[in-house]
C-alpha cells in the first residue's frame, strides 16, 4: 500500500481514496465477523483488542492497518468543508430482524431499505447495531452509545465499498428506536438469537442536525478492513441509561462493554460539514 496515500494529510475527495484502498482488499474480508466466539473486548484477554490482529492471518490489518478506527475526533484536527453537503439519504421500509450476534444487538434489514448517496455512489443500508460506550470520542469525551448503520456499495470487479453512519448518545431522555426493540432484546438476554420484526423503517432513525464528521478509517471489529468512509454525526442525542443497561446485559461473552479502544490518527484528515445558513 502506498504509504504517501494513506498519510495524506486532509482528504479532498474521501471516496476516491477509499476505491484505492479496496482494490486491494477482496471482498470476503471486508465483512464483519459474525462468530461472537472468536474475540473478546476484555482487557488483558488473549482474544482482546490489543490481540486481534494476532488471532488470524486474515485479521493482521487489526494491528497493521494505518487507518484504523475508532478515532478521537479532535477539534484542532477537524477542517470545515461546507461544500461537502447534507447527506442524501433515501431509506425506505423493509422487513428487518433483530439478532443478538453475541458481540452487539443488530438490527438487519433482509432486503431493499433504501440508500444514502456520498458523491454520486450509491451505499445502501444493510444493517445497524450498538456499541456501549461509544467508540469514537469528540476532544476525548466518550459518550455512552454509539449507533452504526452499516451501509455497502453494489459490487464492481468482486469488490465493494463500505460506508457507516455513526450516531453517538448520552444519558438522557429515551431513544425512541430502542424503545420499539426493548421488549424483543429483552427476550434476548444471554441468548445468541434472533427474531423477525416485520416491516421496520431505518427512516425513523432520527440524526438530529445536519453537521457531521467525515473521515476514512476501518471497521472497528476483525478483520479491521481499511477503506471504510465514516460519517459521524456531530449532534449528540439522547438515551435512557435502562436502554443502555439492557443492550449491555443481552450480549452473554462478558462483551457487555462492546467499543474497541482509541486507534492513532496517523496524520489523517478529518473532514465537518457546517452548513454556511443556521441550522
């Protein structure tokens, strides 16, 4: 991989680097690990973070890779790029099912949920699931939740791009989505099952304002594959610390902490939309 690409300091165009770097990943290693079994997060485990890249030849990206996520969204860091625009999103309602995959609560939609579109690429919506406490942090902090939804590219050449909006959240008033899921995580506790919801629309997943962060960094479960576009939306919204409870008790592999630690910058550039007009 060349060196000199991915330490570019601030990214002008962040999807044209992210098709450089997946021409070199195969397709079959840019999936996260659905066996819960085969790493932990607990510290000083042998199946830890800090040994994920070790567990596999597959994963070694975990402790190679240059541009690893989570990160520290640090403001001194962060360039404003207004031109940059709203997301386009254009989600749509589709049966979806719950599964308790061990590691985090996920929430899979079994067909067509719709899109968001990041410089003329469509990335469709596949999938979300939570991370308690978050995993990126803003000048440090670390809040108590983060959402990821999971979005990925049609195929071209074997190959696709993987895109994840990011959503973080503190203690505070209920979430709304979570309240619809409570009753279906609860019957989940300590058990690596799943069941079907029936029509669920991702559209009422709410990002709250319209400023978000944008960087290129990793998945941040093995194998830890680079080239993935992030959108972190900047607005903080709220959770009751119940809900937060309940998505910690349903994982049953000791994950109920399930946030990979802070991975270095590496001179990457960190991109915020801040529209010119008040929100």
């Amino acid at each position: 991989m060349n060196h000199q690409i991915r330490c570019r300091v601030f990214l002008p165009n962040v999807i044209i680097l992210a098709i450089i770097l997946l021409h070199s990943t195969r397709w079959i290693s840019a999936q996260e690990v659905e066996d819960e079994s085969e790493f932990d997060y607990i510290k000083g485990s042998e199946k830890g973070p800090s040994h994920w890249g070790e567990l596999k030849k597959e994963w070694e990206t975990c402790k190679s890779g240059k541009m690893q996520s989570p990160i520290d969204l640090s403001s001194h860091r962060v360039r404003v790029v207004p031109k940059l625009g709203e997301l386009k999103k254009h989600y749509k309602p589709q049966n979806a099912t719950v599964k308790n995959r061990g590691h985090d609560i996920e929430l899979k939609w079994e067909k067509d949920a719709g899109s968001m579109n990041i410089n003329g690429t469509e990335f469709f919506l596949h999938q979300c699931h939570w991370h308690s406490p978050s995993e990126h942090t803003i000048n440090g902090r670390r809040y108590d939740l983060e959402l990821h939804m999971v979005h990925e590219s049609k195929r071209k050449n074997g190959r696709s791009m993987i895109a994840v909006v990011g959503v973080l959240f503190k203690i505070g008033r209920p979430d709304p989505i979570l309240n619809k899921l409570s009753k279906i995580i609860k019957s989940m506790v300590d058990e690596a099952a799943e069941e079907k919801i029936g029509v669920f629309d991702p559209s009422e997943i709410k990002l709250g304002g319209k400023k978000y962060y944008r960087y290129i960094g990793s998945l941040t479960v093995p194998p830890c594959t680079e080239g993935v576009i992030w959108t972190i939306n900047k607005k903080i919204r709220s959770v009751s610390r119940a809900q937060v409870e309940l998505l910690r008790e349903a994982v049953h592999d000791h994950a109920e902490k399930n946030s990979r630690p802070i991975q270095a910058l590496n001179r990457r550039g960190i991109q915020l939309y801040g529209p010119r007009r008040k929100e």
